[in-house]
C-alpha cells in the first residue's frame, strides 16, 4: 500500500493517520503539562523568554517511520516542550543518549541509532 508506514509489530499505517495521531499527542502533552503547571515552558532551557514553546520531537517522525517504529511518532514521551531556538539547536543535534534510551526502551533488540 503506498504511503503507509510500519510499526514495530509490522501493522501499517497510513500517513494521514500517523499525522492525526501525532497531532492528538501533541494536543494531549501539551494540555497534561498546562493541568499540571499552568502554562508551557521550554523544558530544555526553562526560560521564559525561550519563546515561541513547540512540541518538538525527541525522535523524529521520519525517523521513527525510517526505523520501523511509527508509534513512536505519538507516544507521548517522544514529545518535549521547546521553545522555537531550543527547538532548532536540538533538531540540528539530537541527543543521540536520549533517542538510545526511547529506542531502547520500545524495542529491545533494535540496532542503536
Ligand atoms: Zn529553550
């Protein structure tokens, strides 16, 4: 089937429903933080002033898609709140040690990135 993408346990999804998945995640991390905290921050820096905060990937979609691990593009601890600079300085360098331990944790015997 074009277009879909495999999850660990080889079920495939189609890309519109990953991308309505992603954003679900999205909204739900978001609002546990603003129940929890009142408002968002950047969890990298902690300053207010890290502004516009985005829900950033720790491991990317494409690469969770590329790696055979599409839920992982909407498990909720794939998501930190980064402000819009701590947000680029991290897709430019992902923490390698962070993607490992999520990987890790998921699937087992998976080769590390
Ligand atoms: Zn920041």
């Amino acid at each position: 089937m074009a277009n879909t993408y495999e999850l660990s346990d080889g079920t495939r999804l189609k890309k519109s429903t990953i991308d309505r998945l992603v954003k679900e995640c999205k909204d739900r991390v978001s609002q546990a933080v603003i129940n929890d905290q009142g408002y968002l921050v950047c969890e990298d820096c902690r300053r207010n002033d890290c502004q516009p905060v985005e829900r950033s990937h720790n491991i990317s979609v494409d690469m969770c898609q590329k790696l055979g691990v599409t839920e992982y593009a909407y498990a909720d601890e794939n998501i930190t709140h980064r402000g819009q600079p701590c947000h680029k300085i991290y897709d430019s360098k992902p923490n390698r040690d962070l993607i490992n331990k999520l990987l890790a944790r998921l699937k087992p015997n998976s080769n590390q990135f």
